[in-house]
C-alpha cells in the first residue's frame, strides 16, 4: 500500500513531492533548528523525513515493478 501511495503522490507532484528543495525559512517553525534526530519536530526536518518517506517508497514500487526484492 505504501509504494503504491508514494507512485501515485509522484504522479501528481512528479519530483516536487520527493526532491524538491525545502525553503530555508522552515528551519525556524517549530523547534529551534538542530538535525532530525535531536529536533524531530521543527518544520524542516518533518519535511525532510517526508521526502525520504516518499522517495523509498518509490524506490521500493520500482523494485517491485521490475521484481528485484528490496534489500
């Protein structure tokens, strides 16, 4: 279900949904700025981590499509 979400937000977005670059000025909403890991929930990071999210389970769709078994 996952990757079949992540293809279909790539078909609507294209490379926007999983690559598109975050503006700068996310990084001082929420959280004061530090990496994902020490502040989870400031803007910048939660948009990151849903690109990453995206960008696997594209990944992962591919994989399944072409039958290559995911690693």
């Amino acid at each position: 279900m996952r990757e079949e979400l992540c293809h279909f937000l790539f078909t609507v977005f294209d490379h926007r949904i999983c690559c598109g670059k975050i503006p700068e000025w996310t990084a001082h909403v929420g959280q004061p700025w530090d990496t994902y890991d020490v502040a989870p929930w400031n803007l910048y990071n939660v948009l990151w981590r849903t690109q990453h999210w995206i960008l696997n389970g594209i990944e992962m769709y591919e994989n399944k499509r072409n039958g290559e078994r995911s690693t």
